[in-house]
C-alpha cells in the first residue's frame, strides 16, 4: 500500500529469509515462551532464569554454585548476584564446604520449597500455551529435537 509521498507501508513485514534461520527462529520462540511464562507467572515476581536456577537447585540439593553456573551457562557474577538475591528473599541456603572454602554449595530453604511448589502448579498452563499452536506428537517431536540439538541428552553436555 502507497501512503502519500510514495512510502509504502504494510501491516507485516517479509520474513522468509529469517525463517531460514536456526538462531533467529529459537530467539523468537524464547521470547514467546518467556511472554507466556509472564502471563501465567508475572504476579510471583519471578523471572524464568530464577525459576530454572531454583528448580536445579531443588532436583539436587547441595549442588555447587559453578556446576549450576556451567550447566545453564550464566555468567559467574551474574550467578553470584542471582544466588545472593535469592538468599535475600530467603530462597536459598548457601554453605561453603569446609573442604573446599572456594565452593559454595546450595539448598532450597523451606520458603524456597514451598515457593517452587506453588509456581510448578502452574507449569501445566505455561507449556499449553506455548505449545497451542503444535499436535501433542509435533511437541514431544520439538523437545526431542531441542534436546538433542542442545545436547541435554550427554551427560556433560556443552
């Protein structure tokens, strides 16, 4: 559509070189999921990153805060910041090993579980969302591709 001047304007733009794209596609799918995560979760003031980091932490108790830094590769300060806020709102429980004083290790405080327990109730919700629009078959299909695409399914990892 012409406006006056000669500028064209349209109410969607061309996409189909970026829907080539591995990157731009997972982007796009993130901030979808975390807009759905927001919608289900925005009155917990909590932030998807914290969430992981928490459900992590409760699956192992006493894990180290590097491992948890490595396996979901977040910076260290900005690990360090998160863990400290954490512990501020009385979610976790931090402990140095007397074996190692350079490690600290982490643990869900009773308000942490409780926490955890209640934003889990609502997990059901958040993956209807972001799977509405793919059959219960595309969707296990995706996780296992994104699985094995991440390399979740090694033991290490990346």
């Amino acid at each position: 559509m012409n406006q006056p001047g000669g500028i064209e304007t349209r109410d969607t733009l061309g996409r189909e070189s970026l829907k080539g794209s591995l990157g731009f596609l997972l982007r796009v799918a993130q901030l979808r999921s975390f807009g759905h995560f927001f919608a289900v979760l925005g009155e917990e003031n909590v932030r998807p990153g914290e969430v992981t980091v928490l459900d992590l932490v409760r699956e192992n108790p006493g894990i180290r805060q590097g491992v948890v830094s490595k396996t979901l590769k977040i910076k260290r300060a900005q690990m360090s910041k998160m863990v400290r806020e954490m512990e501020a709102n009385g979610l976790v429980a931090r402990r140095v090993p007397p074996e190692d004083r350079r490690s600290v290790e982490l643990r869900l405080t009773p308000a942490g579980e409780a926490q955890m327990d209640h934003i889990a109730t609502r997990f059901p919700e958040i993956e209807e969302r972001i799977g509405k629009r793919l059959t219960p078959a595309e969707a296990r299909e995706l996780r296992r591709l994104l699985i094995k695409m991440t390399g979740l399914e090694d033991k290490e990892g990346d």
